[in-house]
C-alpha cells in the first residue's frame, strides 16, 4: 500500500476508529509517543474538576470517605487488572515504578532466600529502563548482604545468566528502546526451572500488548499508567502480586496505608491480608482520579482488537519508512517478528537527535533516545493509519530536504 | 470576650481577613480540619485545568522541557523553602510523607554510624504519627544489623532516653493528637550533645507554625503539603536535607530522577550532587502542579501574621469551650503555653467520637482522634474569628441536647 488512500480505506473500516474522539488530541499533531505519555481522555478535565470542586471542595476531610479516596488504589487495580491478566484483589495503583520495585524486590528477594539463602544474585539486561538497574543498585547497597546485579548485553544470554545463585530475573516485557518483547511465559518458564523468581517490569506493555501474569506465571510486577494507559503526566504507577505471594514477606516502604488496620493508629506495624500492604502512604488523590478516564476508555475495547491495530499500523509504519525513505540510513532495530515486539518502531538514524528535532517542529511528535535512535510508539485508540502514512511523508521530507541540519535542532534539551 | 459581635469586630480588623476571599469554602461550613486536609485555593481548579488542556494536552510530552515538569520537584521546594528555614535548593517536593522518612532515616543511620558504628537505636515517641513508626520498624527489619526503635511514653523521656548508643532522634515537631509542640532548636541541641542527630517530621507544622530549620541545627525534616498548606488531597510530600549534609550519603531508592544525569541513560546509578538525590521516580504532575497554588497564598502574608492569628483564633476557642461548655465533661489535652502548641486545640470527651459525627452533621468539621480525642484545627488563612465563636454556640447545643446521642453517630467509619 503506497497511497494515502487506502490508508484512509483502513481507518474507515477500523472498529476501533471511534474510539479516538474520547481523546484531546490537537488537529495537525500526528502523536506517536503515547509510549511515552499519553493523549488526555477527553473526560480528564471534567474528572479534575468535579473532584477539585466537588470532593475536595465541597467534601472536604469527609471524601475520604464518601468519595472513596482510601480505597481508591485497590478500585483502581481492580480496574486495570484485566488488562494484564490479573486477578482480582491482586493488583493497587499507587506511587511510582520505581518505588513499586523498590518494594517489588524486596518482597521478592526475602522469598527468594527463604528457598535458598545461597541465591544472591538478580539477573537482568544492561538495556533494561536505567531505574530497574539503579533501584536494584540501590537495595543491594542497603542490603549490604552480598548482593549481586548480573547485567546481560544481550536478551539472548538471559537464559545462561541465570544459575543457582539467581534469586531473581527482574524483566521488562517491552525494551523501552528497541521495543523489543520477551515472551512471558517462556521467560517465566526457565527462570523457575532454573528455581528463581521472576519480576517483571510491563511499563511499556500494559494497554499496548497482552499481558498474561497469571497465566505466565510470574511472580510480582510492576508498571506505569502514564503510558499507554493514558492515566496523565506521572500518574500513580501499579504493583501485582498474585494471591499465593502476597503473604509471604511484607516490603520494607511500611506506611500506614499498607496497615491491617490503619486508624486503629497503634504504634506497631501489622502489615495488610492481602495485596493492601503494597501501599505506603497518602496517595496523590487528583492524579490517581484521572487514572480512571484512561481506563474507562479500554473498556469498551478489548486487548486482543487493540493488539491487531497496533501491529497493522507498526507494519504499515514500518514498510512505508522502508519504502519510501530507503536512500536513507535508517535502520530498523525493532524485531520484525510480531511475536517479538511491543507497540512501538525504532529506527537508528546518525542524526537520530536532529531528525526528530524535525520531525517535532513538524508536528510529527515521536521521541529520541540515546544513541542515535528514533522512536515511534503506536497507540491504536487514538492513531489513524492517515497519520501513519502522513508522518512517513514527512520524515521522508526531512530527510530529503535535510531540513535537520538546521543548528536549532543540534542543541540538546532534557527530553523524556 | 463573650459576644458573637465581638468575634466579627476581631475579623473585621483582621489584616489576613482578605485572604479568605481565594478559597473556595462553601458558605455555612465552619471548617477546622485543616490539619487534616487544607481547603481548595480558588486558583486550583483553573490551574489543574490549565495543566490538563495546555500542558499535557497541547503541549504532551514536550511539557516535561516546555513546561519545566522535571524542575518542579526543586522549583516548588525553593517556594516553600522560606516556610520552613530553609535555603535555596534544600527541599525538594515529592513522593509522600512515608516514603521520604524511609529516604531520611536511610540516609541518616549511614551517617551517624559513619561516625560511631555502635548508635543503633532511633528514639522516638509512642504517640507519633503511626507511619512515623511504621516506616523506621520497615527499615530496621530490612537492615536486619541490630537497629532498635525507642519509644518513650511521653516527651519528658525524650532526653532521658537519648545516650551514647542512639543514632537518631525522629520526632515529630507538632504532635497530631495533642498539637503538644517541641522546642526545635532545645531539642536538636540536646540531641547534638549526646552525639545523635535529629529527623523532623514537619507534617503538622509547615505552613501552621514558625520553623527555622536551619537556624535550629536540625540534620533532616519531611513534611507534607496537603494540611496547612492546602495542596489538595495526597499531593506529594517534602523532603529537607541542609547543604552540609546533601553530599555525604546517597538513600537507597534511587530511582532515575535522583540521578546525577538522568537522560545520560547509563546503567549504573550516580547521585545527583545536590539535593535532587532524595527524588526518585517520575512525579504525579498534576497534584503536584496544585501544589503551587497553596504556596501562592503563603507568598502574600509572613509565618509570624499567621501564627498570631492561629494563636489568637485558639486561645478564643480554648476560652469559649472552657466557659461556655464548662459543665460538659470536655477536658483541653493541647498545652496552653503558646510556645508548647501548634495550631489546634484538642479535647478529650468520654464520647468523642459521637460529638464530632453530630458537630459534622451541624457543619463544624473538625476530627476525631482516638481515643476520645475532639481534633480542631485552626488555619488562619479561611478561619475567622465568627467561625470559633458559632463553632463552639454549635458543640454547647449538641451536648446541651444530647445531640450526640442519635445512634447514626455511633457507627464508624474509616477516618482520617
């Protein structure tokens, strides 16, 4: 497919098309960085306010009660938990992934050396999402116990990594760069083989591709809302831990909220039954409020119509860069295989950092990330395939020009 | 002073009397819970939605550069820093209460046994907030190497129990039942003397009370914005650490945006040099965002103003209360010493509970605090001196009628 038109074709048959007037989506944007913060729900707005006016205002002290905020985590993660194959009373929303690892592993470590005291080791990739590996860094340093981060180069030497001295292989589903995707289950599979946990980090899997935990068989994950989730700018992050793990050892970010009963205000610690000592402390009521609107939208999807799209318009992406820019040095370093690969498509161009200052100004918003890659998330609730196609024409544009050899687009800003 | 005209002469000639006008507190509702929860600034809800729209919808993920979202942490701690004595660059705003005494205490233990290995024991009070006590139980578990949590029974035991084996003195400067407050710069000075150093929980005091951080020696303070503050439900807490002490241990949650080079991506952690090491994850923006409305309030008036005013509006309710209820079996549990309390006034009734569910009920709205304990805090931001006087006219007729008594005030529910 070379013309617009049939781009155009597709999005009128595309049953997931009306889906994108629930979002606050400026004309002209083409966005493909919903990998990276998501489009505002339409119904955001109107949620800020009548909780600002309503329960904060008008409520006040009492809508913690009447409103529901202290239970609103658990509600939350009821909420979200089909979308990662969760069960319920098994997932809470709250603070933030790091934080959630933090706990995560942890819990996980002292399970770990229940079993075995001898495994000290946390197996993971030197690509993984840098906080994994500096919360990791950080609890080894705490622990001070012997300890070891055992970073791999390459996914494919994960399996050999892990030993008898593995406590853990801490995961991320999706890598955040090259969106290349683990198989779950399999992963689960030999790490338990191997009589390890596994932890896994879905910050660029949920709302993007299905997500199975309980059916894979992990052990704890983690994850943010703020992605695909469409949940608002570092909007409360989740935590799951199936049921025949949540009693096993309490973490150590003990705050009341995680409490058995915490207005009985007793000064020793008892920590929550069930998935409710995952909490910590006070939540950020009006960002984890907004968490809702994105969910909603999902249900009146499923994943599984949402997965299609996502990898029709990624095809589609990809073949049209290929095509269409091919006297271009851009590299494909995305798995080709669906089976391989998340919600997203990244290219390696040697002005990688200038391409996408164009391509921005343009309108065409993806993101850049170190070294030399350009990267496109798809997310088919609100992505046509006409933005597909139009942001090809543009990329091929600037780069045929070489309009990204403008100095503005050397200089570099923080970017996320 | 016993007349309601009196009390309107007093607001009448209150210089703060304006600043009531940018909250939004509904007309008929006397509102003495803002320790608990603070009211909406009007400005709130025109900013979350001015976030909403144009920040993270116009601007999407450009905001995080466009809109300084990644400096808002340091930039709102630089705003509330003169609230509390402290200098340019020594708080940051983030994460909750809980989880920045965990970074605290964490950071604090390595340094004092830096010093002396021996100091393991944290002295605390029994009656400080529960999460207080909970986090340091959580941290001590972890660490599994012998560190000991002291609670004295009352404040007089405070410097009894600090010795030569005491790493830390946690205390929290306004008690949140009793509003009992500590002498800072007395207290961190006997603290020093015996070698330990001295963690503040500023939760009941930042915005309510005079704090000089820096002119009381203090080693570290957290504290929350939600109560006198009125950064809206759950907003991101606050963390303090004086420039001497920035450098010298990092704290085990080192997520990415405590990172000394955050989008350097690289995967070993490096701590920021400065403060931005007690950050760690990606922040809630838009609770945060709010924050900035309650700073703004702060910004027109002084510390010294509104603690003239919160000590005049309590000593009148405390003299209202203690002749115009005298035959009720209502005892003050708050020292009367200005130096010595906070911002509320608290009394003890045998049936506490039910006479605050029928104060609510009549619109007085303060809190009950097990056990027995009536909770009224006064904010002299939106309180005026009419709402003491009608406040305690309401609680002499609930007790006079035997109001309380309805069986609907029986019934618990979750409180905060």
């Amino acid at each position: 497919m070379n013309h617009r038109d049939n781009a155009a074709a597709l999005d009128r048959d595309d049953p997931l098309g009306p889906l994108r007037e629930q979002f606050a989506l400026n004309d002209g944007v083409i966005y493909l960085d919903g990998n990276s913060l998501g489009v505002p729900p339409k119904a955001a707005a109107s949620r800020a306010a009548a909780i600002i006016a309503g329960e904060w205002g008008d409520g006040l002290i009492r809508s913690w009660n009447t409103a529901g905020w202290f239970a609103w985590p658990k509600r939350l993660g009821n909420k979200l938990a089909p979308l990662i194959g969760a069960a319920e009373d098994e997932v809470v929303v709250t603070d933030t992934i790091s934080i959630n690892l933090f706990k995560v592993l942890s819990a996980a470590l002292r399970v770990a050396n229940e079993r075995d005291p001898k495994r000290r080791v946390i197996v993971s990739e030197r690509s993984n999402f840098p906080t994994d590996l500096y919360i990791a860094q950080g609890l080894i340093e705490q622990l001070d116990r012997g300890y070891e981060l055992r970073l791999v180069d390459h996914a494919s030497e994960l399996t050999g990594a892990i030993d008898e001295n593995t406590a853990l292989g801490m995961i991320t589903h999706v890598n955040y760069r090259t969106g290349a995707m683990h198989d779950m289950a399999a992963l689960t599979r030999i790490i338990h083989e191997k009589g390890a946990l596994a932890v896994w980090d879905l910050a660029h899997s949920a709302g993007a591709v299905p997500v199975d935990l309980n059916g894979a068989n992990a052990d704890y994950a983690v994850g943010c809302t703020y992605k695909y989730l469409n949940g608002g700018p570092g909007s409360p992050a989740f935590i799951w831990v199936p049921k025949h793990l949540q009693g096993a050892f309490s973490q150590p970010l003990s705050g009341w909220w995680g409490h058995k009963k915490p207005f009985d205000m007793v000064p020793e610690y008892r920590p929550d039954d069930g998935i409710g000592r995952f909490l910590c402390g006070t939540q950020p009521i009006i960002s984890m409020g907004l968490v809702e609107c994105g969910l909603d939208v999902f249900g009146q999807t499923s994943v599984a119509a949402l997965r299609r799209k996502s990898l029709a318009l990624s095809d589609l992406f990809i073949d049209l860069v290929e095509t269409r820019c091919r006297e271009f040095p851009l590299q494909l370093v995305t798995p080709r295989a669906h089976t391989e690969r998340g919600s997203q498509a990244s290219f390696e161009h040697p002005h990688g950092y200038e391409v996408m200052q164009a391509l921005i100004a343009r309108n065409v918003i993806g993101d850049y990330r170190e070294p030399r890659i350009l990267r496109f998330g798809f997310t088919p609730l609100y992505t046509r395939y006409v933005d597909v196609w139009d942001a090809v024409e543009i990329l091929r544009d600037v780069l045929e020009t070489e309009a990204w050899r403008a100095p503005e687009y050397a200089e570099r800003g923080a970017v996320t």
